[in-house]
C-alpha cells in the first residue's frame, strides 16, 4: 500500500500576529504593506504573512553594534 506523504504547512499569520510578535501597532504593518517594506501574501482578500519570512527580515535589517 502506498503512503501518503503530508506535507505540514505553517500557520500564515495576520496582520495581528505580526505586530504583536514585532511589538508594534497593526497600523505600522498596514504602512509597511502599502509601502512594500514587509513581504506578505494575498490569500484571496485576506493578508497573511509566513513567520519564516518575517524572522528573516527582521534578522537582515538588523544594524551592526558601533564600535
């Protein structure tokens, strides 16, 4: 018998999810999405966000130390 292989996708998150996991207002997000300063993905309608993505782009914005 075959089996069948599933393939686990992660949880998309809202606009919510992200503020709260970057500790700013949804309405910075909503900016940063007219802007185009954040990666999202249209589901339909709906905004959603792949937290892989979001961590990533926290992580290359990030500003070395002065030395």
């Amino acid at each position: 018998m075959k089996e069948s292989t599933q393939i686990e996708e992660p949880r998309l998150w809202t606009i919510k999810d992200v503020a709260a996991f970057l500790n700013v207002k949804e309405s910075a997000i909503r900016c940063w999405i007219f802007e185009r300063r954040i990666r999202f993905h249209k589901v339909g309608v709906l905004i959603r966000f792949i937290p892989g993505e979001i961590s990533d782009d926290v992580r290359a914005n990030k500003i070395g130390q002065r030395v």
